[in-house]
C-alpha cells in the first residue's frame, strides 16, 4: 500500500478565498429561492400587495392636517420597501434553520472555507433580493401615483434604507437560527421584526400619535430608518432625521452582525 | 507517532448541564495509522458518531486532545478541514440543488482553482456512477444515490483521510458490496480510513485494525485476527426449553466459562476445544435435558464483542 | 332504525366537535397569532389615527377603536380559521380521515364537526376582543343586546369562511396548500372598510371595497357597536354571512361526497 503524504496531493492544500466562498454561498442561496416558489413569489407579491393596500385603505390619512405628502402612496410605499427588505433577511435565517435541521449545514462547516464568509454570501444574498424587491415596489409605487419630491436622487436613501435593513434582518435571523437551531428561532425572528417594524412611524406620522405609541416610535431607530426611507417622497426632511436613519442602520448592523457571528462560533459547542 | 493521521488521547464530549450530563464519549485514547483502514465497532449510543463528529471539527470535545493530519482539531481545525473528506450518517445533501450544483459548490468552498470545478465534478460524478443523474435535483434520488452523492462531496478535495460514519446502514447488500470495493480502492490509493459501523462483518472484512466502543469508552483494540485469537475457545451455543435453561447452564458450566448468547440459548466457552461437544451433549442427555439445537461457532467478531461488553451486537448468533 | 341513527348522527358530530376543540386548546402557538395579531393592529391603529375620526367621511365615533373592534373581529376569525382547516387538512394527510370514513360514522358529522369547533371559537373571540378592549375605551352603545348580536354575526362569519377553509382542505388534502390560500383571505379583507371607511377611499381600490361583501360584513358589526341594534346592522352582520356559510358549508359537504366517492 503506497502513502501519499499531503504535499503530493495539490488539491488540499489550498487556501479558500473569502469572496469566493461568499459568492459561491450567494449564488446557491439565490438559485434555491427561485427553486422554491412558495418562498419566491410572496416575498415580492407581499411586499407590492403592503404598498397598494395600505394606500389605498388609509388613503384618506394624508388629510390630517400638516401630514408630510397628498399621497398616500408616497408614504406607505417606503414603509413596504422596508417590511420586504427586513423580510427578506427574515426569509435567508428561515434557509439556516433549514439546512441546520436537514444536516446540510454540517457539510459547510466541515469545509474549510473561512467562517466569515458563511455570513457574508447569506449576506449578499439577502442584499440581492432587497433590491429586487425595492425595484419591484418603486416600479408598481410609480404607477399608482408615487413621486419623488425632488430628484431621482431621492431613490438612493429608499434603496439605502432597503439595504440597510435587509442587513440587519439577516444579521438578527441568522443569529437566532444559529441560537436556536430549529423552528422555534423562526417564530421569534418573524416576531420580533414584525414588531419593531410597526412600532414607528409605520403607519402614521408621530405628530399624530397619541401616548404610547408615541413614545415607543420616538426611542425605536426604526422610526428614523422609515424617516430616512421615505425622505425622497415627502417634503422637507430634516437632515437630522436623515443622519439618524443611517446612523441606527450602521449600528443595528454592526449589533446584529457580530450577534450572528457569535453564535455561529458557538455551534460546535 | 508524529504522522499519525489521526491521534487522539482522553477525547471527552458530555452533553446536557451540570446536573443531567450524558457523557456520550468518556475518555477516548486513538492512533490511527497511516494508509490503514480503521474500524470502530459499536452499537447505536455507543459514542461512535459523536467521537467522528469531534475529530470532524464539527463538535467541540470537553476534554481530551486529537490531531487530525497533524493539525490540532480545536486550534487549528482549518487545517484538519482541508485534509479530510466526511461522510456522516445522514447523507447531508440539498434537495433542491443538483448533483452537480453540489460537487461543484465544494470545490468553490474547498478553493479548489475554477478551472478545475467542472472537470472534478465530472469526474467525481463518474466514479460514484451518477453521470446520469447528475443535473436531475438531489430531491428525487433515492436513498442510495443520495449516499453515493455525500461520498462523492466527501472525495471533491482527494482528501488524506477519510471519515465514513455507517457507511452502508440501510443499504442493500448489493450496494453494500459496492462500496466496500469503493472504499478498498480508495485505500490502496494511500486514503487513511476511520469508518465507523455496527455490522460486524463490516469491521471483519474491511478493517485493518478495529476498536470497539461501549458507552463512550474502548474496551478492545488491535487486528481482528488478534481480538479472535484472545478470545480463544470456541463458543458452543445451545437451544433448550426455557424451564430446563437453568439446569442446562449448571451443566455447561462444568467444560468452560458460561458466554453471553441470545434470548432463550445458552453459550459456553469449550477451553479444551471442539472434542467436548459429545460429553457436552451425553452430559445434557443425563440431566434430563433436551438439546433442541447445537452450534460450534469459532471465534469471531461478536464474540470479542460479547466477552469484552457482556452482550451480543447483533441480537441472534 | 331512523331514530337511533339520528342520535347517533348527534353524537358522533358533538365527540368530533369536542375532538376538534381540545385540539385548538392544545395548540396555543397556532391560537396565538388569531388573537394576539388582531388587538395589536387595534391598539397600533388606536394610537396612529387618533385624529383621523375626524376626517370627512368617517363615522360618528368617540374613538378609532370604536371603530375598529369590527374589523379586528373579522380578521381574528380569518386567523382562526386557518387553524381549524389546516387541522382538517392534516388529518386527512396522515390517513386519520381515512379512518373516520371506514367507520361507521355520521359523514356529514366529520365535516361540521370540524366547522362547529371554527364557530365556537368565533363566538369566543367576539367576546374576548370586546372584554379586553373596553378597558381601553371601547363603547358598545347597543349595550348586551349588541355583544349578543355580534357573537351570533362571529358565528356565522366563522361558518363561512371554514366552510371555504374545510372545502379547500378536502379538496387538496394538503396542509400546505390550505395555509398557502389564507393570504388570499387576508388580502380579500384589505380590499373592504374592514380598517377604514369605505367614503375616504377612491378609484378602483373603493370600487373593489364597495363590491366586497366583506365591507358589508364588517359594517353591519360596526353599527352594532357605534350605532345600536338596528334592522339594517344585523341583517348586514347576520344574515350576509349566514348566506354565505350556507353556500361554503354546502361547497364542503359536496366535495366530501365527490372525495368519498373517488376512494
């Protein structure tokens, strides 16, 4: 029996690339989604069907008085944007609890690729579909009446928002499933999300708001993330409020993201 | 041995808290040589999986050290990943991906170069006898496929060793016969083996050395050939009517240790060899018992098993 | 022989119905979103429109939860139903409906029994969301006449949408696909005055609101609670839904008997 020493093996001495692993990641999580079309299609449809209903139901709020815009899909349109993008980092931790629970994801962690990227490419995954489906929302927002306040630049703090929120969707979900392992971690991340999304601004602007909602909203970096979601569409946002909104985007991602990094180095245990 | 490539000493994994803990694997001392092929032989909850899925990097020991491809499983355990190829228990595979999609996934993951996917793929494909299958989903290959599949992902890297967790439980014997050829060959091409199993015939046929596991600890280790001879006696098994199984035991015990035997048989240990069975049976005759089946097994697998565990593997002779 | 049938007709639906109701006590996850989901939407819309009562178009109401206990009402029992019919869907999956068919039981029976579990827990939830809430604020101002009247409307309502729910279920035998038609429900239940009036909406979206009888529906409940008891609320609260569960509980029964008959 000859004994080939690992030097002689090229194959297995290679060190896997970061972006490669995540890329690789990436892409197969976005093929499965496609593959799966009670996953795929309401995690557009839902997000489109929030902007119209909610428009149309509440049309008659933007006549309370001093209310920031005279369409109602101006203000809710943002609102599905940002519920569709926090979803979709929903719908990448509910992946993870399934491949925990197949054992598939045992065959990742044998692998030597670098731990990190194991969040990035779910990650950049979850940013692909958060632009689809802001893209998506803004195409149907449009022709049921949507505009911009200013210029096409008012998009980006839409798209910003989208984003940013998707990271931390999946920062919080990949956390729990990793916490979890199993289904219970996805009724908590629907929950959780589902919550801290209303309680803001979601639904009507603070200066309407009575007693506790009004508190809740004001402390939530939620509200300013909807603020700064919403700048292009309404008028006259302040760039305090804007400032606010990505500031809470980059630190509810920075929170969530290590969250999610640390219980990952916590599955073997 | 510095280039052992497997070495592991006083491996511990206990599960659950302070007060309630399963001590799955108890104080597990391997050497694993080069080249070889390496059986651990247990019943289920023995502590077989749980001690692969530490030297896998997967789980986190206790206590206790291992050193996989000379890289320390804990501290260094990207270097045991690159070196070694697993297959555990449950074909871990995605349904909604193809075969293909799978392998060529491990090379990205692996870092082998993209030039080299498709073709690896391809071969890996061939080797396993999916190149038919190759683009159908994952979902709708049977149970042997899918476990031909999680041999092919195991091998993406050509891997210096090898973890096969019950390889073939559940297959039938033609595909069990397969894959032992499989794993053969691999062999001779310089993979080290640990392939853990609950068949007898398995660990008899295909290892070179074999190490049985009992409740988290090994209780015998070295060449089957070895193990038997220790054992020594053959065993002489005996059917008889429940209501005289105590005076039959009486007598057996005068050619020899009584052995553990299966449900409603009696097993003795004949020290002086075969010759004894007809006084073994004039003897029987003379108490008034009936001697309703008699078997002379020599040593085998499941009697090392027996005499170091007290209980059968597998529940018949 | 006609009479011991009967009985036997009543007792075999009341130990499905039981069956049925100890299932949804067992289940509280599933209970959960079908009470908790509805009065968290009242309590946020409470607090963020405030103010619009008194836009044009909006009823005469003291406060928007006034307002809202009707559509909360109407959404709980869609949660709810989901549960029960999903329930149905289920046993039929692991063969137990099978079982049910092979004995001699009342055939009609394993249908409504499921539906008269769906009823009782609408009637319970009408109750439950106008006891909780009137801490809150909320008026009845039909007083225990009025609660009375919305608990019947709950019990139909319940009816008819588990009638729609137990078709769907007997037809598909799946779980999955019963769970995957609610949101279909929940967007039916957008598309009407169910959470604002249907005077402030405009274009297409009012068109669609004034052809679904769910705003009707939730009208009549409405007007049983801001209004009074009035002709016009209870037939809109009752006997709308009443029709209706008579064409879905007839929708069911059918497609058991064209499943019955394929086996």
């Amino acid at each position: 029996m000859t004994v080939t020493t690992p030097a002689t093996r090229a194959a297995n001495t290679v060190h896997t690339g970061r972006m490669a692993a995540s890329v690789g990641l990436a892409v197969r999580s976005l093929r499965n989604i496609r593959r799966l079309p009670s996953t795929f299609l309401p995690a557009v449809l839902m997000p489109i069907f929030q902007a119209i209903a909610f428009a149309g139901t509440f049309f008659a709020i933007t006549q309370i008085p001093g209310f920031p815009t005279d369409r109602s899909i101006n203000w809710f349109m943002p609102l599905a944007v940002v519920l569709g993008s926090g979803f979709a980092g929903i719908g990448i931790g509910l992946a993870m609890v399934r491949d925990i629970e197949t054992g598939f994801y045992d065959r990742i962690r044998m692998t030597p690729a670098p731990r990190s990227s194991l969040i990035t490419g779910p990650w950049l995954s979850a940013l692909a579909r958060s632009l689809i489906v802001t893209s998506a929302v803004v195409a149907v927002g449009m022709l049921f009446g949507a505009r911009l306040s200013g210029t096409i630049v008012g998009l980006l703090p839409l798209y910003v928002a989208g984003l940013g929120v998707a990271t931390i969707g999946t920062g919080w979900a990949l956390g729990l499933a990793f916490l979890f392992r199993d289904m219970r971690g996805a009724a908590i991340m629907q929950l959780t999300l589902f919550l801290v999304l209303f309680l803001t601004e979601a639904q009507a602007p603070i200066m309407v708001m009575d007693g506790w909602l009004e508190t809740v909203a004001r402390v939530n970096p939620f509200t300013y993330i909807l603020r700064l979601a919403r700048s292009g569409f309404l008028t006259d946002t302040p760039t305090r409020d804007i400032l606010l909104g990505l500031g809470a985007i980059v630190v509810l991602s920075s929170l969530t993201m290590s969250f999610a990094r640390r219980q990952l180095g916590r599955l073997d245990r | 041995m510095p280039d052992s490539p497997i070495v592991a000493e006083g491996l511990v994994r206990h599960f659950g808290s302070a007060d309630d803990v399963v001590k799955a694997v108890d104080g597990v001392d391997l050497e694993v040589r080069p080249g070889e092929i390496f059986g651990f032989l247990g019943p289920n909850g023995a502590g077989k999986s749980t001690t692969v899925r530490m030297l896998a990097t997967l789980l986190r020991p206790t206590g206790g050290v291992a050193r996989v491809a000379g890289f320390d499983v804990v501290a260094e355990a990207d270097g045991v990943r690159r070196n070694i190829g697993v297959a555990l228990q449950d074909a871990a595979i995605d349904p909604l991906m193809s075969g293909r999609e799978l392998l060529k996934l491990q090379a990205v993951l692996y870092g082998l170069p993209p030039s080299r996917h498709a073709e690896r793929a391809a071969e890996l494909l061939e080797r396993v006898g999916l190149s038919a299958a190759a683009d159908r989903r994952v979902g709708t290959y049977s149970g042997g496929m899918r476990r031909r599949l999680d041999l092919a992902l195991s091998l993406i890297h050509e891997p210096v060793v090898l973890f096969l967790d019950e390889p073939t439980t559940g297959l039938d014997p033609m595909s069990r016969i397969s894959l032992w050829e499989e794993i053969r060959r691999l062999n001779a091409d310089g993979t080290t083996v640990l392939l853990t199993t609950q068949y007898l015939e398995e660990a008899d046929q295909l290892a070179d050395r074999v190490a049985i596991i009992d409740h988290g600890v090994i209780v015998r280790e070295g060449r089957a050939a070895d193990l038997k001879a220790e054992v020594g006696s053959p065993t002489l098994l005996v059917v008889v009517d429940d209501d005289k199984l105590d005076v039959a035991a009486g007598v057996l015990a005068r050619f020899g240790e009584l052995r553990p035997s299966a449900e409603g048989t009696l097993g003795v240990g004949l020290a002086d060899g075969p010759s004894l069975v007809s006084a073994v049976v004039r003897d029987l005759d003379e108490a008034g018992v009936m001697v309703k089946n008699l078997e002379l097994h020599e040593p085998s697998l499941d009697d090392v098993f027996a005499e170091a565990t007290g209980y059968r593997l597998e529940g018949a002779t | 022989m006609t009479s011991g049938l009967t009985i036997s007709h009543r007792a075999q639906t009341w130990a499905m119905s039981r069956r049925s109701i100890t299932g949804l006590r067992r289940q509280p996850a599933l209970v959960i979103p079908s009470m908790v989901f509805p009065l968290f939407f009242c309590a946020l819309g409470t607090a963020s429109f405030g103010r619009a009562i008194d836009l044009p178009g909006f009823p005469d109401v003291d406060s928007y939860l006034d307002f809202a206990l009707a559509g909360a009402i109407v959404q709980g029992i869609l949660f709810g139903s989901v549960v029960s019919a999903v329930g149905l869907a289920t046993d039929i999956e692991n063969g137990f409906f099978d079982r049910l068919l092979a004995a001699p039981s009342t055939r009609p029976g394993i249908v409504i029994g499921r539906l008269a579990s769906g009823m009782t827990y609408g009637a319970f939830q009408t109750l439950f969301f106008t006891v909780v809430l009137i801490p809150f604020g909320l008026t009845i101002r039909g007083g225990v006449p009025a609660v009375i009247a919305m608990m019947v409307a709950g019990v139909f309502v319940a009816l008819a949408v588990g009638g729609l729910m137990g078709s769907m279920a007997i037809r598909t035998g799946s779980s999955e696909a019963v769970q995957g038609a609610f949101p279909l429900l929940f967007v039916a239940l957008f598309f009407s005055s169910a959470f604002f009036p249907r005077e402030t909406m405009s274009g297409i979206y009012g068109a669609l609101a004034d052809l679904n009888p769910i705003s009707y529906m939730v009208e009549g409940l409405r007007d049983l609670v801001i209004v009074g008891v009035t002709w016009s609320a209870l037939f809109r609260a009752i006997v709308i839904p009443a029709t209706m569960a008579a064409a879905t509980v007839a929708l069911a029964l059918h497609s058991l008997r064209k499943r019955v008959a394929a086996s």
